[in-house]
C-alpha cells in the first residue's frame, strides 16, 4: 500500500470510525462471502457495501476509476465458487476450461495466469483512481496464491514450515527427491490450488504405497471430491500425481498432526492488523482437515486450555510472524500444524481469502468487521 499523506477523513481519533464509510468490494455478486461480508457491515450499522463482479471488470464495461471515490475502501474477494469467472480467468491465462460444473480439476496453471493479469489490470486502474484505502495488496495476494513462492517467503523469514522438494513435474520426481532426504512420506499439493483441490498425502514402504486424497479418478481425468479418497496400488498413486504434474506442483514433507478428540487436528489462524485472535480448530477425520470435506469445527477454548498459555502464545506468534513475512498486509488466514504431544507448531499455507469463518469472533467481531476496524481505525496506508 502507498501512503497519500495527512490523516484519514473517516478517523476523527484513534480507534473512532465515520459511520458511513463507502465499501467497493470485488466479487462473484451471488457469492456466500459476499452475503456474509454484507450481513457483518449491516451488523455495523454502514450502509451495504458496493458490489462489482470480476466478470464485469474483465469485459472492461466499467472500470475502477468510475467506480471508485475519494475515501472508498477497496476489497478482492475471491473469484472461486462462480463458474463464470473460473471460465473467464482460465481462458484469460490461454487455457480452455475443463468440466468444472462436474467438478474437474481446472487447468490451475492458466488460471493462475488469468487472476494474475486481472490484478495486474486491477492495480493499474486503482493507480488512476482517486484517494482510497485497499484491504489487500494485490502483490501479497498472487504470492499467497503461489504455494512454492509462499513457502520460499516464509522460509528466509524464519518461519517453521515443512521441509519442501524442488520443482517436481512427475511420481518420479517426488519419488526421487524424497528419496534422496530419506523421506517416506510427502503431501502433494497444486502449486496454485485452493480449498484441498488435487491434495495428495503420500506415504510408501518398499514396494507398498499409501495415499490418501482429494482426488476422484474417472476415464483418466481427475476431479474433485468432497470426501477423501484411498489409493493403495502404485498405478492409481500414478495416475493422480501424474495427472496433476501439468498444473504445477508443490510437495512438501508430511509432518504428522497432533490428535485430538480421535483425530487429526490443526488451526487457521486469521492475522488481523498483527494480531493472532481469531482462530478455527479443524479435526480431521484424516490427513486433510479442510471443513469443506466433512470434518468438523473443535472448540478452541478446550484447545487452549489443553495446549496451555505457553504453547498457545507459541501458535500465536507463528501465525504472526507468517504474516508479518507480507510486509504491510492487513490480514491473512494462516494453516497452522501441530505436531505430536504438541511440541512444536509449522505453518502449511497463508490464504489471502482465509478470512471466512462464521462465528469466529474475537472481542465481539467477527473477521470481517475486525479488518474494517483494523483498517479504518489503526492508520493503515491509503492508496492512489
């Protein structure tokens, strides 16, 4: 974010906000998020924010200069759960979009490339626009969407992430590399995935392979599933990491997750403003917690009062520190990894839309109306 100068209109004092601020938000119109961001400035007493559709954006029908006033505050959401706009962001970065109403694994890399050159678009028309404040910086959220760049970040940052392969284009690949570091066992992610999409947990002794995934094979293609899948013949283990090399790849090495309450268990933690206070325990019903996929919300109370003062001040800190690896960010949902007998923490990914968590609240706001706090109340940068 670059600074204008001089105070902020909406800020009459530290902590005080103007009970009318102008919201543009970015976003499928008929999205969840942007019924839930809706409901939270309601709750606030603002009037309801903005709306504008990537898709709208994209056809350049309108642009960010006319939409944009003096002191408008600027959110992205994501593009995600709208076929329309995974469509037009596929064939934006030269790719031509599978049967993603059934549930196939998109051509992740051109649709890295499609988002990528609409935020580009998106920044040089907010560059032209009058004063405002951004929630985001398009920058951090393209490196979030980059897993191996996120890991790189988060490693010369010092932050504990798990040890992670070169660029790996095949079973073979990951096989020889992990090999070579007498691993066993590695997770398998789409180096610019979301939501578990194309996950694998791969463990193998001698000629016997495990895996564990989101994958569904079906006529040699690879879809999503919405449970986790086992695969246990190296043929199949083939045929899905093989089938998802072409989208680019992140592998990583498996660190075990603590149980608890029966299974495995880790955190997203959301950083607002620098602070590590709204926090979601995921219990796995296997390797991959994602809620999306059945596994259920655990009470954070219990967790903390189980981990103890010491070792939650520990998850906290990480998470911050994760953060703070995006100089400047405003918020940002931070995956954060338990090990057995709870003795250390790792971070396995940072989201730039890992905010949406109803009923997460933390000093009586939930994530939402904690970020508009944060940004109109705390001094955050605004930006031409």
């Amino acid at each position: 974010m670059t600074t204008t100068g001089g105070s902020w209109p909406w800020v009459s004092e530290p902590g005080s906000i103007h009970p009318d601020p102008d919201i543009l938000l970015i976003a499928p119109p008929d999205g969840r998020r942007v019924r839930a961001f809706q409901a939270t400035v309601a709750g606030l007493g603002w009037p309801p924010a903005r709306v504008v559709s990537y898709l709208e954006l994209m056809s350049g029908r309108v642009t960010l200069p006319e939409l944009v006033r003096p002191g408008t505050v600027v959110r992205l959401d994501s593009p995600g759960e709208d076929i329309a706009t995974e469509r037009a962001l596929i064939e934006r970065g030269g790719g031509t979009p599978t049967d993603l109403a059934a549930g196939e694994i998109a051509p992740m890399r051109e649709w890295y490339a499609g988002f990528s050159a609409v935020l580009r678009e998106l920044e040089g028309q907010l560059r032209h626009a009058p004063p405002h404040r951004r929630m985001q910086d398009t920058g951090h959220v393209l490196t979030m969407f980059d897993k191996p760049a996120t890991h790189a970040r988060l490693h010369a940052a010092g932050v504990p992430v798990p040890d992670a392969l070169p660029e790996v284009r095949s079973l073979d690949d990951v096989l020889h590399g992990a090999r070579q570091r007498g691993w066993s066992q590695v997770f398998v992610k789409l180096a610019y995935g979301s939501s578990a999409s194309g996950a694998v947990a791969l463990r193998w002794s001698g000629e016997r392979v495990s895996a564990v995934s989101t994958v569904r094979l079906e006529g040699g293609r690879l879809y999503n599933s919405r449970r986790l899948l086992a695969y246990r013949t190296w043929p199949e283990v083939r045929a899905v990491v093989d089938g998802l090399a072409p989208h680019g790849l992140h592998v990583e090495r498996w660190l075990p997750k603590a149980s608890w309450h029966g299974g495995p268990v880790d955190l997203r933690v959301v950083v607002i403003g620098g602070r590590a206070e709204h926090a979601l325990v995921r219990l796995g019903r296997g390797p991959v917690t994602n809620l999306h996929l059945g596994n259920e919300r655990g009470d954070i109370g219990a967790l903390k009062a189980e981990l103890g003062t010491e070792r939650w001040a520990d998850v906290t800190r990480t998470a911050q520190a994760a953060l703070a690896a995006f100089p400047g960010a405003l918020y940002g949902g931070v995956d954060v990894l338990l090990t057995p007998g709870w003795r250390r923490c790792a971070v396995l990914e940072v989201n730039a839309f890992g905010d949406y968590h109803r009923g997460v609240l933390a000093r009586g706001h939930d994530t939402y109306a904690a970020e508009l706090r944060a940004l109109l109340g705390a001094g955050h940068a605004a930006s031409t």
